[in-house]
C-alpha cells in the first residue's frame, strides 16, 4: 500500500553530535504543512535522514520537503534539492 507524501517546511535550529565521530542529527522548528498550518513545534532527524541534506544549513534557514504523515520517506526539496 502506497502512502500519499505530502509538502512540509521546518525551520532549522541546530545540528546535533552524535556518540559516533562524524555522526550528527538536526534538529528543527515549527513544522508545517502546507494545507492546515503548523503540525509539530520540534523535529529531530537521524544521521542517516540527516546525512541527505547536501549542503550546511544556517540558523533559521527554511527546509522543504515531502514525507507521508509519520515523516518517513524524507525527500528533499529546498535547500540544495
């Protein structure tokens, strides 16, 4: 069964150690949907979600990106989609 992804921006707050070298999380803000508003104040995605982010992003910079409701199948859009 497919499941249909829909449009979703964050703010990015920081990045986020891991306990392994070179491992790192990033963490966000104020998750929206582009129909029906804010979905969720705090994100946090692993380093293997994170490691398909190119680029490093600055504080306060906007991310775009399509999941389904649970944040699964992260693709990517802005920045650096």
């Amino acid at each position: 069964m497919s499941r249909q992804k829909a449009m979703f921006t964050a703010v990015f707050e920081r990045y986020e150690q891991s306990m392994e070298l070179l491992k790192q999380r990033t963490c966000f803000r104020d998750v929206r949907v582009r129909e029906g508003g804010l979905v969720a104040k705090e994100l946090v995605f692993d380093e293997e979600t994170s490691g398909k982010i190119t680029g490093h992003l600055t504080i306060g910079e906007y991310i775009a990106f399509l999941a389904d409701v649970e944040f699964k199948n992260i693709e990517f859009q802005y920045p650096h989609g």
